[in-house]
C-alpha cells in the first residue's frame, strides 16, 4: 500500500522524484529515466518552468503547431495552437484557406466587462442594509486606490458596485455585485484583490453604523472572488458568402451544403446531446489557442459552457442562416483574456505566440481565438455533413497508430503512402505494418 509524506514541497527535486518512484513504481530508473528525459539543459529556462507551480518534476510537453492563412478583418494571421488532438491544426487550416478565398472572418468585440462578488451574510432588514451601502459605496472604492489606481491612469478599474438581495435563495445571504474593465490584463488577480478589500472595508464600516444594532453589525464575509461567468465580456466571429459559393468541387453544391450544414447546427441548437459535442469542436480551436498564449482555459471552458446554457436549456454556440442568397455562420461568445500579466511575459513560447500574433490587445486576442473556434467548428461540420469526420481523423491519427507500432521511418513513408488511398483503421494499420514486416523479414 502506497504511504503519505510529510514535508513533500520542502523536499529538493531530486528528493521529491526518489520518494514518486520508490513509492509508486517497481522499475524505479524507468521512471527516473522519464521523468529526467523532459528536463531542459538550459538551467534558466528549467528553472523558469520549475517555479511557475509547486512540486514540479518534469515539464509535460503538448505540440505547438500552427495554422496559417487565417484572414480575420483583412489582416492575416498564423495562429498558435497547443494541443493533443492530431486532426485539430489541420482542420483549422483548411477551414482558413476556405474562408480566405471568400473574404475572410469578420469579428467584434461587443462587450469587455467582467464581474466579481462579495458573498455575505446580514442578519437585519434590508432598508438599514441598503442605506449603509448607499453612503458606504464611495468608500469601498476610495479604499482600494492602491490597487486600481495604475488600471485607472489607463482607463480600466471598477465599473460600478451593486448591492444583490440573494435571500430568497439562501436565509440572509446577500452580495457585493462588482463590475471591472481590466483592459489588457485578464484581471484575475486585479479583481480578487479589489474583492478583498471591498470585503474588508464592508466590514469596518458596519461595525461604525449607527443605524445598525449590535447583531445587524456582524456582517459574516463568506468570500470574495470574480466570476468565470462572463457573459458582458463578448466577442462576435462571423464569417458568409454567397451560397453558390460554397461548393468546392462537383460532389456537392453551394445550395445542398448550405442546408446540411444549417441542419446540423439546428440539430445542435435544440438537441444538448449534440450540442454539447458540436461546442467541444468549437473549444478544440479555442482551448488550444487560449493555451498558446498563456490563458486560463479553464476559465474559458466554465465561462462559455455557462453561457451556452443561458437560456436555460444547454445549446449550440453558432448559429447559421442563408438570407438572399448569402450563407452566413456566427458565433457570439464570452472571452476573458489577457496579453499582459500572468504567464503571458514570461513563458518564452507564449511571448513568442503573441508575438507571431502581431502582438495583439486583449480585444484582439478575443477576436483570434473566436475565429480559431468558429474555424473550428466549421471543418468539423463540414466533414460530419460530407464524408464524415473519421476519414480526416482516422488520417490524421494514422501517425499516432504508426507510433504505437515503433514504426521506422521508412515503414513510415511506405504506410503513408499506402494509405493515401485507403481507410484508416485501427486494424487496417495493424495488418498493413504486419505485412510490410513479413515481406521485409523475407
Ligand atoms: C472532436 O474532437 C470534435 C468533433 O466531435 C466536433 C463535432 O462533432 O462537431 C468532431
């Protein structure tokens, strides 16, 4: 049975990576011999890696690939994408040459503001309770100053406070309803510290309100954090032509594609099922982008599924319609990012990716990483509503099948080759590499 440690985070890398393996692993310089395999040479960079979190061992590396020709309000863009998923890059970068050769994306950004809360509880009425916010508001942003005033100086801080009456929810319990603009920054940390101090003067003041009693004057602070729910920070990615234009070949026309392809987000609208799937294709484009240029993904993740369910019942994020002869495919969707702040001045690939990325605002960057989700989207319904997507993934996955199978490189080519004209399957590959090495060992 596995044992529990004590001390783990004061103990030196090296100490750490002894107690994993003798703990969990039986060939104990395997897994050495892994977890070393990882570690960068250069001291500074390894270093680097090792204080962005606690207990690092090894560093887990993701490919960063890029997919090019994306043309999104007459600028063009290769866009950075770490991700796992072998058919991720190659869809994207086929559904920009598509939209390059008919216009291009079109994107804005609707809203940018962003919401955190200060959760408490207040045992008295509501009238004394609204008063003292009423003369206490002032304060509580007079008092965090020290914290907003640079974000200030460029034109971002708090937006506005709002006192929330949550009782009928929960017995007593109400909220601090905060309102930010944090411009480039992603503003975590900004709002949580503003939060925090909210809460702190919140508290004071009430002990010093005459209008309180004694019990009304022990206001209970549960927490204070922002949201991911970020439904007033939106950015809008579009992309249309005319339908006869659609068609890429004799296979299918303009007009056939064009309602296939709008059934399948009606489908998508209405059935959680499939929407929920049909919005994992679009997070692909936009999760792998969000990673590249050092974004909270997981933020992302929680704040678009929550507002894909706004309405109440879970659905599609893109919509699509032909009006006059025009095909139009959309996405409005909530993007909290940031390009300063956080890992986005430090990880050396991500200043690389945003670099690469023309540098862009964090209003930029929205309207990027809506066009990688929309692209997205689009090559994976373009493939479902044609030929079915296994054919691309399964080719794209090829490499991963070759690799299970320690496949030489020359095995490699063979095969690739091979299967330019053949399904791939995952037994397919197996019998074609047997019988390669059948016929070699001959
Ligand atoms: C696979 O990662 C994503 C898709 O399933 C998305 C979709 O079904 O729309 C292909």
């Amino acid at each position: 049975m596995s044992k529990s440690v004590a001390g783990f985070s004061k103990l030196s890398k090296s100490k750490k990576i002894d107690w994993i393996v003798d703990t969990y692993f039986s060939n104990t310089e395997d897994a050495k011999g892994v977890l070393k395999q990882y570690w960068n040479d250069n001291e500074t960079l390894q270093q680097l890696h090792d204080e962005f979190i606690e207990n690092t061992i090894t560093n887990y590396y993701l490919p960063l690939g890029v997919a090019p020709n994306f043309l999104i309000n007459d600028r063009l863009y290769a866009i950075p994408m770490a991700i796992e998923e072998s058919s991720v890059v190659a869809a994207a970068s086929k559904a920009a040459k598509f939209w390059l050769e008919r216009g291009g994306f079109k994107t804005t950004v609707i809203s940018t503001t962003k919401i955190g809360q200060v959760h408490f509880i207040y045992k008295g009425d509501f009238e004394k309770l609204k008063h003292f916010f009423s003369i206490v508001k002032t304060k509580l942003v007079e008092q965090t100053d020290h914290i907003t005033n640079n974000m200030k100086k460029r034109g971002g801080g708090i937006i506005d406070i709002e006192l929330r009456d949550k009782t009928s929810d929960i017995p007593n319990y109400y909220q601090l309803h905060a309102s930010f603009e944090t411009l480039d920054a992603m503003g975590a940390n900004f709002i949580n510290s503003c939060l925090e101090q909210f809460a702190k003067t919140f508290k004071n003041e009430a002990l010093l309100f005459d209008l309180f009693s004694e019990d009304d004057k022990q206001i209970e602070i549960v927490m204070s954090i922002l949201s991911n729910y970020v439904p007033d920070c939106l950015v809008r990615a579009e992309v249309s032509c005319k339908v006869e234009n659609l068609s890429e070949n004799e296979s299918i026309s303009g007009e056939a594609f064009a309602k296939k392809f709008i059934q399948a987000v009606n489908i998508a609208e209405i059935e959680p099922y499939r929407a929920v799937t049909h919005n994992k294709g679009i997070m692909n484009g936009i999760d792998a982008v969000v990673l590249a240029t050092g974004n909270d993904f997981r933020a992302v993740e929680a704040g678009v599924h929550a507002y894909a369910s706004r309405n109440g019942r879970y659905s599609s994020l893109t919509h699509a319609k032909v009006e006059n002869g025009i095909f139009t495919f959309w996405m409005e969707i909530p993007l909290a990012l940031g390009t300063v702040g956080g890992l986005t001045g430090l990880h050396p690939l991500v200043k690389l990716g945003l670099e690469l990325l023309h540098k862009p605002t964090a209003k930029e960057l929205m309207q990027i990483v809506a066009v990688a989700g929309l692209a997205q989207n689009f090559a994976a319904l373009r493939s479902l509503t044609t030929t079915g997507i296994q054919q691309g993934h399964m080719k794209m996955h090829l490499m991963n099948i070759l690799n299970q199978f320690e496949a030489s490189n020359i095995e490699k080519q063979t095969l690739t080759e091979h299967f330019k004209n053949n399904p791939v399957t995952h037994s397919s590959v197996t019998e074609a590499i047997n019988t390669l090495r059948i016929k070699s060992e001959k």
